[in-house]
C-alpha cells in the first residue's frame, strides 16, 4: 500500500493507544445476559469516544434481559452525516471465558480475546479512523456529523436496535458497519449483501396413548415431525442461496407413552428477497402435509408452523454498490484492491440498507469468531485479531470517507 507518510505516521503514533483500548474491552466480560458487563464496556467505550468530542445517550433494549443500546453523536458544522455501527455484546458467558482461560493473549501476530475479532476490534477501529482523521483533516471532522451506534444484544438479533438505527440515520449519506474484514495483501473484502434469516417454530400436536395397552390409539407427534423435518431439509436449493437448517428439536416425556408434542426449531436464509418469500410459503404449506394417524379411528397429528423472528435479507442494491466503488476508488489510490463479499451471517447492516447506503466488513482482520477453545494440535483455536491490519484498513477506511465527505458541504 502506498499510505502518505504523515498519515502513516498519524495512524502508527495512535495504534498502541487503539490496541490498549481494545484489551481494556476485552477485560470486560460482555455476554449479551450480562447487563452490567455491558454497562461497564458502554461506559469505558463512551469515555474514549468522549475525548474525541462525542456524547453518549444508553438506549434501553425493548428487551429486559438485554442491556443499553450506546449511541454516541458528535455535531458537525456542515450537512454531511455519516453513521458507524458496531455492537458491545459477544456470545461468550464469564464461566465460559474462565473454563477455556479466555483472555487477552499475545502469540506471534495475533492478539486472541473475547470480542477481538466480533466486533470489540471493530469499535477500537472505528477509535482509530476518527481520531486519526480529526488530526490529519480537521476540517472534514468538524463538518460531519457523526452518530455512532453500538448495539447491545446483536449476537441475539435485537430488531429494536435496527428500528433506532434506521430513526437515527435517516438522512445519513452512508452507514459503516466495522464488523471484520478479510485481507489478502493488498485485497481488502468488503460486505456488500448479506442473506436474511427467518426463525421458525414447528408444533407437531399429536394424541398421547399408553405404548403397550393402547398404542393403536395414539398419533405419534415425533414421528410427524421426522417426516416434517424431512419435507424441510429438502426445501433448501442452493442454487438460489435458500438454506433450511434444523438445528433443535424436542418430544415425548417418556418411553412407555405414545408422544403427543413434539417442537423442532429451524431456521431459512436467503440472499435474495424473492427466494426468501417463496421459501416461508412453501414452508408454511407444509402444514397440510401431515401424513401421521392413529391406528384406531385415524385421528390425524397437526402441523403449525411459525415464524418467530426475522432478520431480513440484504441483497445487492446501488446505495451498496455506491459505497464499494468509493472504496475502490479510495483502494487505487493507496495501490490497493477491493473485493466485494456477500457474507452468508448477519449483523445490523440487514435493517439498514433499504433507508440509508449501508457497507460492512469496515473492522480489522481476524478469525475464528465465537470460539473460545483451544487444543494442543491446532485443530481448535481462539479468537484472534491482527494487530498489523489496522493501520492498512484505517487508511483504506479515511481516503474513503474524505472521498465520500468532500462531495457534501
């Protein structure tokens, strides 16, 4: 890459103080339950961000057993407004942390950590961007408007957080998810589609019978829904991105007793919103297809069908493709490449792009997100980050963002 000297050195001066921040992040357990984990990491993130002339509000979750949503705004003197969203939870619990010694760790070129990867290196990134743009361009820092939201229960799909999102970005010329990006070199991935999710619930209600006095009265529910699970599975196509997964299910209380109730959780994901539609319809029709009776008088197991939270899909659209082509045009002038990734996960950017322009993939580079174990062969491994792909991504990041301010007044 080809960074200017004085940012390069502005970028470099900063980076002990970004990765300090990030490892008094991590320090912080800040599993999604854990409200006043998440209270101390919104606390420690404001008094950083507070420096940088930002003001913090804590936005209750619609959820009680969620903690505070974190939005942090800074006025600017001009009409440009530009959003950064990140999330304050991770998936892991403080026991689970302890059980597999899950701390901040230096090995090599890696920094392992809860969170240093999704998405607490992402915030520290964001740390990084401003603070570096507000010494180097001073005067497309103080134009901008910038508003800052990090969601406090995005690892257990909040849509509230999305709702505020999209009240608080309304005219925003652009919303930078900094969730991890993939770098190969001079290959920068960027996120511009992610598939949508469905969760959905499936109640097989049957007739309970004594399993050797009277088994030819029973409708045996779990049996229904093996064959339900089957007509499932067989509904993904990945020809067209549509995925059906079964991951949970449950039924019968006991072995001598003909089961009445059985429940299998599932969840759809779909690129595209027209294979998302077609998949909840063929889905629901399944509740016709009910093929289990009892022997004695045909009395029929039902089917209902659910869903209980959606995530909506994120297909390719222009205010997205805008972004990646000043991200390519920013990546020429540092000798570098764009690669534009569709991710199959989610984040918050799914509620945003229909509102306002919305890209993702903005944080720095790591792997093995959501784990926390380790073993001696190498076969499983922590989280990590790489330190040496902030200063690269930071710079991508800025010359974007003055190519994407300096047409706004």
């Amino acid at each position: 890459m080809h960074i200017q000297p004085a940012l390069l050195a502005r970028l470099e001066a900063h980076l002990p103080a970004t990765l300090q921040i990030l490892k008094d992040m991590v320090a912080i357990n800040s599993h999604t339950l854990n409200k006043s984990g998440l209270r101390q990491l919104a606390e420690l993130t404001s008094k950083a961000f507070a420096r940088l002339g930002f003001a913090a509000e804590y936005v209750p979750s619609v959820n009680p057993d969620f903690g505070e949503h974190l939005i942090l705004t800074r006025t600017g003197t001009g009409m440009a407004h530009i959003g950064f969203v990140s999330h304050l939870d991770t998936v892991f619990t403080a026991e689970e942390e302890r059980r597999n010694n899950f701390t901040w760790r230096i090995a090599g070129d890696r920094i392992y950590g809860p969170g240093t990867e999704d998405i607490k290196g992402g915030t520290a990134m964001m740390w990084l961007v401003l603070q570096t743009l507000r010494e180097a361009h001073p005067d497309v820092f103080n134009q901008t408007r910038w508003t800052l939201l990090l969601d406090s229960s995005e690892e257990m799909l909040s849509a509230d957080f999305g709702a505020l999102c999209v009240e608080r970005l309304k005219k925003a010329q652009a919303a930078l998810v900094f969730e991890a990006g993939w770098r190969e070199q001079n290959k920068f991935n960027l996120v511009a589609a992610r598939k949508g999710r469905a969760a959905i619930r499936v109640e097989v209600s049957g007739r309970g019978a004594h399993a050797g006095n009277t088994h030819t009265r029973g409708a045996n529910a779990i049996r229904q829904l093996a064959n339900t699970v089957e007509r499932i599975e067989a509904l993904t196509d990945h020809s067209i991105g549509l995925t059906f997964n079964v991951g949970l299910i449950h039924g019968g209380a006991t072995l001598n007793r003909v089961p009445h109730h059985a429940i299998a959780e599932v969840e759809m994901r779909s690129f595209s919103v027209d294979a998302y539609q077609t998949g909840l319809r063929k889905l629901k029709a399944l509740e016709s297809e009910t093929t289990v009776r009892s022997v004695a008088d045909s009395f029929p197991c039902r089917v209902s069908i659910r869903v209980t939270h959606e995530t909506p899909p994120w297909p390719k659209n222009e205010g997205s493709e805008h972004l990646i082509d000043t991200f390519r045009e920013a990546a020429a002038e540092l000798g570098c490449e764009i690669v534009r990734e569709e991710r199959a996960g989610l984040s918050d950017g799914n509620f945003l792009w229909q509102t306002v322009p919305t890209l993702d993939g903005l944080g720095p580079k790591g792997d093995n997100a959501h784990c926390s174990e380790v073993s001696a062969d190498g076969s499983k491994d922590q989280e990590y980050v790489e330190p040496g792909s902030f200063v690269p991504k930071a710079a991508l990041n800025i010359q974007a963002l003055l190519r994407l301010l300096r047409s706004h007044p």
